[in-house]
C-alpha cells in the first residue's frame, strides 16, 4: 500500500485532560508506567494499573466496582524477569522469560485464560505491556539529544538500525518510503496537560509518581453511557516526562463510538488523531469504518484481520481492541440506578 496526499506535518495538539465524569456512567481507566531505575541499558520497571468505576445518576464521587495491578522487571530485549499482580495471581509466574511482543498475548491466553474471559482490569494491562515495552524507549529522546549513541552504547552486539528497519511495513507510519525513515525526523512530541481534570481529580486512579525521572505512561480511558444508543468515549496516550518539567506526548487518539444496546453492534465510529510521530500515521483512521457492523466482544479479532499491516496504526487498532471488554463493563450500568 503506498499513502498519498499524507499531511505536511504530523498532528502535535493533545485533547487535554479527561471530560468530566457524567452522571450515571461507567469509566475504566489505565496505565502502565516505565522507568529504569538503574539507568539507560539497564532493566525497566513496569507498573500497571487499572480501574472500573461507577458515577451514579445522582452524580458525586466514583464508585470503584474493579481494581488491579501489575508490578513487571523487563530486561532491554524486553523479556519479563518478575512479575506480580494485587490481587495476586500466582499463575503470573509462568510469564517469566516470555518477552513483551505479539507472542506474549498468546502466552496470556494459555497462563489466565479467565482474565480476558471476564474482561478484567488486569487482562488490559497485562495485554498492553507488549506495546509499553516497545514504545517506552523513547522516553529517553526527550532527555538525551544524543539518545541513540547511547543507547547504542549501552546495548553492546544490539543493532539498532536493523532493528529500527525491521518495522517496514507493520502499520500505516511504517509504510515503505515513509517519513519514518528519515534520520532527521522530528522526535519531539508534543506538550501533554495533565489528563486528570481538575475539578474531578478522582476520575482517574492513581498514577505512578515520575517526576524528576526518564519514564512514560501509557494511558487509557473508556466512558460508557446510555443514550438511545450505547456510547463509548475512549482515549489512549503515551507521554514521557520532560527534563523542562511536565509531560509529552508522542502517541494520543480519542474515539467515540455508538453501538446498538441489544445486539452490541457498532453503528458508527470515527477516531481522531491528536499527537502522532510521523505524517503518514493519521491515514489510518480512513479505514475505521471497516469496524462499522461488529459486534463489540469480536473486535480483537476484527481489527487484526481488517486493519493489519499497512491498513492501520498499531497504538490505534490497541484502542479499539480495548473495546472489546465494553460488554462486561456495560453490566455496571445496572448498578447506576442503585447508588
């Protein structure tokens, strides 16, 4: 697939903070946090964590129906060293040696097949620490101008360039001839508001403190309310901490969707791209509508059939897969009347 008439630019504007919580609602949210304590090249500290809340129809304070975590060592080729959940999950430890990419899903289904049966907290953290490992080194771009020689430095028989290569043609950014390539290609993001609103400060769990520290936060949002239809208003970004202060983005998108409350199929979609690296990347939210008709518990399976490769963004078709748990999630709003 060759792209054409792609933008000048790729889009550099975050959507800011989260919307407020509306009355009689359903919100998940959750992150994973990246840091290296012991510097570049060394192991990463994974922190997940993840939480379903309620706001009543009266409105007020979140109601938590759902909370877990994950703490993860992963080394620099991004095999999991340890790992442990809260709750514990003691099946966890079967995961120690398998690596953060494509394969690791497939070892979750083997490890806590119930975990993505019910759709909990957990399983979407645990599923995203493929894409939080792969993304997370480019924290250290916002911190090191000569972040590469580093790193190249410090990862020793490890070849970068190759490595870099290897993604031609696994999403729309990375298209053959793609501004991706460029070695002088614009790696500096964009500014990232605190996604805590603030005048509702509980609308989001409790964030991994990075201040003053290299780390990226991966961080999702799914709102679920019923209006004549079900509608879903999700959003998803990587940011890294900056040496300035504050955050920056390199990967946000937000999505709203509109699904049939019966049937749970998708009635209308669209996805908008707020932060993305390169000026190829916002051409895959042409090829949303392919989702139209879905129901929502097939869409993991869908998205990777019909926006695979070049006809999608990794980090968006991750979103829409998250979706995927909108049915369980939608049985909390039988508790809104309730509360």
């Amino acid at each position: 697939m060759v792209v054409k008439d792609v933008p000048a630019a790729p889009p550099r504007r975050s959507a800011g903070p989260a919307p407020l919580r509306v009355p009689g609602s359903v919100r998940r949210t959750s992150s994973i946090d990246v840091s290296w304590p012991r510097g570049r090249g060394e192991n990463a500290r994974l922190v997940g964590r993840a939480r379903d809340i309620v706001t009543p129809a009266s409105g007020g304070a979140p109601i938590v129906q759902a909370e877990d975590s994950f703490e993860a060592i992963l080394q620099p080729d991004r095999t999991i060293v340890a790992i442990e959940a809260q709750p514990a999950r003691p099946a966890l430890s079967r995961l120690v040696g398998e690596r953060g990419g494509g394969g690791l899903r497939q070892k979750l289904e083997e490890v806590v097949p119930e975990e993505r049966r019910n759709a909990t907290p957990l399983y979407l953290i645990l599923d995203d620490i493929s894409g939080a490992s792969l993304v997370s080194g480019w924290a250290w771009s916002q911190w090191d101008p000569n972040w590469l020689e580093t790193a190249r430095a410090a990862m020793k028989g490890f070849d970068l360039e190759k490595a870099f290569k290897s993604r031609e043609g696994i999403c729309i950014g990375f298209t053959p001839g793609s501004s991706a390539f460029q070695p002088d290609r614009d790696r500096s993001g964009a500014p990232a508001p605190d996604l805590r609103h603030p005048q509702d400060p509980d609308g989001w769990h409790v964030f991994t403190a990075q201040n003053g520290a290299v780390g990226l936060r991966r961080a999702r949002r799914i709102d679920i309310r019923m209006d004549d239809h079900l509608v879903i208003d999700a959003a998803f970004q990587d940011s890294a901490t900056s040496p300035a202060g504050g955050r920056r983005a390199v990967h946000e998108y937000t999505l709203v969707v509109a699904a049939d409350p019966k049937s749970l199929r998708v009635l209308s979609i669209e996805a908008v791209p707020h932060v993305l690296p390169h000026a190829e990347c916002p051409s895959a939210t042409l090829n949303v509508r392919r989702l139209l008709d879905t129901p929502l518990p097939a869409l993991r399976e869908k998205v990777l059939s019909e926006l695979r490769g070049t006809a999608g963004c990794t980090h968006l078709n991750d979103a829409f897969r998250a979706l995927a748990d909108v049915p369980m999630l939608v049985r909390y709003l039988e508790k809104v009347a309730a509360y």
